[in-house]
C-alpha cells in the first residue's frame, strides 16, 4: 500500500514539473545572449539580410529584449514553436512585428529564459 501511494505521489510531481515547461499565450520571456554568431532557434533574419536594409549587421539590438508569446504552434511529431512578439510594441530590427521560435530549444540553449514571477 505504501508503495502505491509513493507511485502516485511521484506520478503527480512530475505531472506537474512537466507542465510547467508548456508554453501559454501571454507568457513572458527574454532573449538571451547567444554564444554562437547567430541565434539557432529563433528566427531572427541573417546578418547580410539586416545589412542590406540598412541595419546594423549585428544582433545587439535584441539582447535582454522581453518578449511576449503570442500565439503557439504545434504539430503532430514535430517541434512545439512559438510565435513572439516585443513586450513594449515596437518591432525586431525596425521592420519585424513577430519572430518564430522553437520553445524547447531555444529555451535549452539558452537563447530565450523565463521571467520568473
């Protein structure tokens, strides 16, 4: 009997530690600093492509940015990804309203984090 209940009390801890890590619309999160030259799970334009709209080639502009989920993503056998936006309302680089990003990975890597509440 003992031993139900503690596979009952660990069923539930990790139901509940593995919702957590499910995205919700109006979550707030910031874009981290990137190791890599560019970001690998957020789909912000390459460099040449901000060059060429007169833009700085370089991704400073977004670092400790927070941005808001604004609507999810998910597919059957595929990747859950997110669609964000600028908390304050401005736009990525001048000219992009909303980027695509892969919740998991980029949370993994270290390219989005969670605001903590």
């Amino acid at each position: 009997m003992k031993n139900i209940f503690y596979v009952l009390l660990l069923l539930g801890f990790s139901m509940t530690i593995s919702a957590q890590d499910q995205p919700k619309v109006g979550d707030e999160l910031v874009i981290e600093k990137t190791s890599a030259q560019r970001y690998t799970y957020i789909k912000f334009p390459k460099l040449n492509i901000l060059s060429k709209r007169g833009k700085v080639a370089n991704y400073k502009s977004v670092y400790k940015n927070s941005v808001v989920i604004d609507e999810i993503v998910t597919k059957e056998n595929e990747p859950t990804y997110v669609i964000l936006k600028k908390k304050d309302g401005t736009k990525f680089f001048g000219y992009l309203a909303k980027v695509k990003a892969n919740y998991a990975e980029a949370i993994h890597a270290g390219e989005l984090s969670k605001v903590q509440s």
